[in-house]
C-alpha cells in the first residue's frame, strides 16, 4: 500500500487515482458501461429502417430520436449503478479493505465517495458518447431541452445510485451481489421500456412503470430530449426513490 500523504487533499487525490486505475483495469464493466450502449444505438438505429421512419405511436417521432438514445443512456447509469459499483463495494468490505481503512487518515467514507465520483463520471461521458456518436452518425437531435436533461440525468442518477448503495448494504457476499444486482437490473429495464416501449403497453403496465425508478427515469429522458418538460410525477418518483434508498443504505451500510 502506497504511503499515505500528509493533506487531506492530497490524500483524496491519491485515492482517486488509484481508484480510477483499478476501475479502468476492469475491461468488461468499462464495456457494458460505455462501448456497449453506444454500440447498441449504432447498430441498432443502423441496421433497423423503421428506427429511423416517423412512428405514429411515438407521436411522429423516430425511435432513434428519443426512445433509443434515452434508453441507452438509462442502460449505461443502470449498469454502473446496480451492478459495478454495488460489487467493487461489497468486495472491499468482503476483503477487509473498509475495516483496514477505518483505522487510518482516509476513512472508509472517503473511498466511498471516491467510488460514487468515478462512476458518476464515468456515466457522464458515456452518456456524452451516446449523444455525440448518435447525432454525428444517425441524426439524432441533440436534447432540445438541455438544461432540463441534465436536471433529469442528475436526478434518476442518484436515484439509482442510491438503489446501488442499498445493494451493497444488504448483499452477504460477493458471490450474491453480482446475481442480486442482475436480478434487480432487468426487471426495472422491462419497465423503463427498453424491449417494450412504454407507449406500446397496456396502461395497467404503464402506470406501474410511472412509479418504478426507471421507468420515471426513462420517460423523463424521453422527455426532456423530446424538448418537453419531464412530467411533475416522474420527478417526484426519481426522488421520492432517492431519499427512502439513499436513507436505508446509509441505514444498513455495514463497513465489516
């Protein structure tokens, strides 16, 4: 272990970097984090005609021009959060890395914010990859309202983020979490719309999604790249799940 410096800046600077390096040695989370969405919105709005064909039942617009990239984007901050950063966290504790830390200058706190920070700013640029790449390459718009996207990118992030954190709390071991957090992942993508779009489903279906986190967070990408603003429910769903996530893993966090 590298000999801690004397600051605290210092000290959470150091953290930093070696936090980043351990991230980026992980070939298959930067993947599904980054290149996989991206890709999936090439492939897929290359290959597929009628993604790029004004559909009715999206009120006249492209799937490439909301629905796709808004789900990509969606699949990115999910992946982080439900998956890599719930399992780097419960690894740490697994190994006795938080425990060990509690009993220096760089609390286990600190590395916890160090691991939120680089997942946040890693779904930053990927979602930055997904806008960039789909509007140079299929033509999508970039979001109309965009101070609003990033509102609703920073809201359903945290919301997320907080759900991953819960994760980490309540996961025994390693060998749980990585099926935990699969098994929790897939079912919220159903209701955010990725297979089946939330104006193709029953209404029943639709209203449920409303009060899951990613289906409010979906729509409200959806939303606000559209140029409209994200609906008063979706919001207060994205924070409503913030809050009650957020307090019951700072709750039942166990750090050993």
């Amino acid at each position: 272990m590298a000999t801690i410096t004397r600051t605290p800046a210092a000290r959470l600077g150091k953290l930093a970097f070696v936090e980043t390096k351990l991230f980026l040695r992980e070939p298959v989370a930067v993947f599904f984090a980054v290149f996989f969405p991206v890709a999936l919105l090439l492939v897929l709005g290359a290959s597929i005609p009628g993604f790029r064909d004004p559909d009715p039942s999206l009120g006249g617009q492209r799937v490439v021009d909301t629905q796709l990239p808004g789900m990509m984007v969606l699949l990115s901050v999910a992946t982080l959060a439900l998956t890599s950063l719930p399992a780097v966290l419960v690894v740490y504790r697994e190994r006795g890395v938080l425990r060990r830390m509690s009993t220096t200058p760089v609390r286990p706190w600190t590395l916890l914010a160090v691991q939120l920070a680089i997942n946040a700013v890693v779904a930053v640029v990927a979602t930055t990859l997904t806008l960039t790449l789909g509007h140079l390459v299929l033509d999508v718009p970039v979001p109309r309202a965009l101070p609003a996207f990033a509102e609703v990118f920073l809201l359903g992030s945290v919301a997320l983020f907080s759900i991953g954190l819960y994760l980490a709390a309540v996961a025994p071991n390693s060998r749980v979490i990585q099926g935990v957090g699969a098994a929790v992942m897939f079912p919220l993508l159903f209701f955010a719309g990725m297979w089946l779009p939330r104006d193709l489903m029953p209404s029943v279906l639709r209203r449920i999604s409303d009060f899951t986190p990613t289906g409010a967070f979906g729509q409200a990408l959806r939303d606000t790249m559209a140029g409209h603003a994200a609906q008063p429910l979706h919001l207060a769903v994205l924070a409503g799940w913030a809050l009650v996530a957020g307090a019951a893993a700072a709750r039942m966090f166990r750090w050993s």
